[in-house]
C-alpha cells in the first residue's frame, strides 16, 4: 500500500509541481502574446493602414494551445464543472467507486486522444498554415501531449482514490479552496 510520505509519492508531487510550473507559465506568456499580437494587429490595421496578414491566424491557433493547457489547469486543480446533486447524497463508499469508474473512463479518453492525436500529428505534418509557413503539426502536438499530462492527473487521482479515500465534493457554500 501506497504511504502518503513514500518516495514515490515525493515523486509524485515533485513532477506536479515541474509540470505545474511549465503549464501555468506556458498559458501566462501565450496569453500575453495572443494580447500583444490582437494589439497590434488593430494598430497596424486601423492606425498604419498595413495590416499584419497572418496575425489573426496566429491568434486563433495560439488560442487551440492556450484550450488545452487550460484543460490541464482545471484538471491539476480538480475545478472541472460537475453535476453532484445526486452522488453526494450516496454512501461514501458508493461514491469512491463512482470516482473511481469517472477515473478510469478520463484515462481511457486520455489513451484514445493520445493515439489519434498522433495520428492527426501525421496529417497535419502535410499542411502549413495559410498566411506563414508553420506546419500544423505544431498545433496538433498539443493534444496528445496535453492529454498524456491529464493522464498522469488521473492515474494520481485514481491512486489517491484507493489510497486516502474519494474527494468530498459536497457545496461548501463557495469557500472551496
């Protein structure tokens, strides 16, 4: 059994908080970015008269990054909207394996979204952007590396589940920390 200060569990926390680290500050500079480019893109546009042509582009597959990776934040924060109305009212060990199931079917997703999104990777290895030369590969590398981090959250999750117990989802009254 799984203790709470085992090194792997050390282990586990330190790759949280790396992984963590990189998404947050990854998600803070291509917000800034897609901020600074929408910027300019309405100076160049309505003040310079010389639009900047592949801006808009940029910003919209900036923002398929930015989805993903705020998919991962929901997930490192358990903040994923969810219906509880009905399983709070259950017994705890009923909703343990109700948690358990729900973990079991995200890691699925996560597997299947990790190999067709390489798939998809192969695709889009043949095209390029239209307005500037960015192959779209780099777009479609986000979903199945994003998707293998939410597996790692759910096999994390799903350890937590058997080891300390499910997670209390009960309204708190929203002081939820």
């Amino acid at each position: 059994m799984l203790q709470e200060n085992s090194s792997f569990m050390k282990c586990v926390r330190k790759a949280d908080k790396i992984v963590g680290t990189i998404v947050d500050w990854l998600a803070i500079i291509l917000l800034i970015f897609i901020f600074i480019l929408g910027i300019a893109q309405v100076v160049w546009r309505w003040i310079l008269n010389n639009p900047i042509v592949w801006s808009e582009e940029m910003i919209r597959l900036t923002y398929v990054w930015i989805c993903y990776l705020g998919w991962v934040i929901a997930e490192r924060a358990d903040s994923h909207i969810r219906i509880t109305s009905i399983v709070n009212r259950l017994p705890m060990s009923v909703q343990k394996w109700q948690q358990i199931f729900c973990h079991i079917l995200c890691i699925i997703m996560c597997v299947l979204m990790v190999r067709y999104g390489i798939d998809l990777i192969k695709v889009g290895m043949k095209r390029t952007a239209v307005s500037f030369p960015m192959n779209f590969a780099v777009v479609y590398i986000m979903g199945p590396l994003c998707n293998f981090i939410l597996m790692f959250y759910e096999i994390a999750a799903l350890i937590e589940c058997f080891v300390v117990g499910p997670r209390d989802y009960r309204d708190k009254g929203g002081d939820e920390e």
